[in-house]
C-alpha cells in the first residue's frame, strides 16, 4: 500500500499521516484521527482515511494510472477536506 500511495503524498493528494494511517497499523490510525486538524471531526477523518484506501485500490486496480474510478476517489478525498479537486492546497 505504501509503494501505491507514496506517489500521492509527493503530489500533494494525501498527507505523510494519512499515508501512515493506512498503511501502518490500528496504531497509526489511532495516531492520525486524534491529530486531525483543529475543527474536523473524528468521523470526517476516519471517513479520510476510508476514502484513502479506496483510492489505494483502485490505483492497484488501475495499475497505478489514472482512471475514471482513480479521479473519483482523488474528488472524494478533495471533497472531505473541503476543497475543490482541481485547486491546490492553500497555505
């Protein structure tokens, strides 16, 4: 999981946590929803890092390029945060 995903922390898609979270164990995950940003809530981030590995399998599934299923879970994630899936990141 890591080797899939390790190309969307470089993208700016996924944070080194979320990235941990999912790859790592029950600990990591633990990790990652209590040091979630200031006014997000616990479900919103466990459902982060839900979205996360459905991404992680459909890259698997698409053999690591970019497809329909691919760009859906990269909105899916955008849309958690709260922004737009074709801006980047503010700040």
């Amino acid at each position: 999981m890591t080797a899939i995903l390790r190309p969307e922390v470089t993208g700016g898609t996924l944070t080194e946590a979320e990235l941990d979270a999912v790859a790592g164990y029950r600990r990591n995950r633990r990790a990652a929803v209590k040091a979630r940003p200031s006014g997000t809530s616990r479900r919103r981030e466990q459902h982060l890092i839900r979205a996360t590995r459905d991404l992680g399998h459909d890259l698997a599934v698409a053999g690591g390029e970019t497809s329909p299923a691919v760009e859906h879970s990269r909105a899916e994630i955008a849309r958690l945060r709260g922004r737009v899936a074709d801006r980047p990141p503010s700040g």
